[in-house]
C-alpha cells in the first residue's frame, strides 16, 4: 500500500476532505450564529409558501446545530486521525454533514428553489466519497 509521511492515499484524502468539510460546515453554521436576523428573515421569505413556514426558526435551529456539530466532529476526526491513525470520528462528521444535506436538499427542493438545491449536490458527492473511502 502506498503511503506518504506514514499515512496511507486513503487517510490523506479522508483528512483533505475532513478539513474542506470542516471550513465549509462551520462557516456556515457559525454564520447562522453570527446573523440570526438575517438568515431567519431570509428563510422565513424563502419558505413563506410553503407548509414549513411555521416551523422555520425550529428548523434553522436544527440546521445551524446539525452544521456545526458535522465540521466539529470533522474537524476532531481529523485531528485525532492525524494523531492516532484512527479517523472514525471523522466517519461520523461525515455522515452527520450528509444527514444535514439531505435536510437542507429537502427543503430546497419543496420551495422550487432548483438552483440552490444544485448547489449543494456536489456537497453530497463528496461527503459520499468520504464514507465509501472507510470501506477500504
């Protein structure tokens, strides 16, 4: 197997996509943190026709809680893979950031906004490249 500063192809891309996972899952949790207003005005227009309109400050709270947890938990689990070659926590970012996807495409996809959903498929892709890497 080939390996590089003691870390095998497959733990160097696991870690590469814990950290671009990392960055992106945090900033955009910490964002929701940051500017409440703005995010909780701008979701309650983008879901004012919808059957979730009632719910949208419960659900961004879900969100932003989902979000951060998956970059901590990314970001842990590529430290501690780094330091201990076992990078099961990162496993677990993984799927609590494609568990957070899959609730963000939901609604993006209930509110017609076919755009926004686009974008958040290549996310998808890659959190699934990340778990099928843990089957090696």
């Amino acid at each position: 197997m080939t390996t590089l500063l003691g870390y095998s192809i497959i733990e160097l891309v696991q870690t590469l996509i814990g950290a671009f996972l990392g960055i992106c899952f945090i900033q955009s949790g910490m964002d929701k943190v940051t500017d409440w207003k703005g995010n909780l005005s701008f979701l309650t227009d983008h879901f004012s026709q919808t059957f979730i309109r009632n719910t949208v400050p419960f659900l961004l709270i879900i969100i932003t809680i989902l979000e951060v947890a998956g970059g901590l938990l990314c970001f842990i689990g590529v430290a501690y893979g780094i330091i201990y070659h076992d990078f099961n926590f990162l496993l677990y970012g993984l799927l609590l950031c494609g568990i957070n996807l899959v609730a963000l495409i939901f609604g993006q996809r209930y509110a017609k906004d076919y755009a926004g959903a686009a974008v958040l498929v290549n996310y998808f892709i890659l959190i699934m490249v990340g778990v099928l890497t843990f089957h090696f």
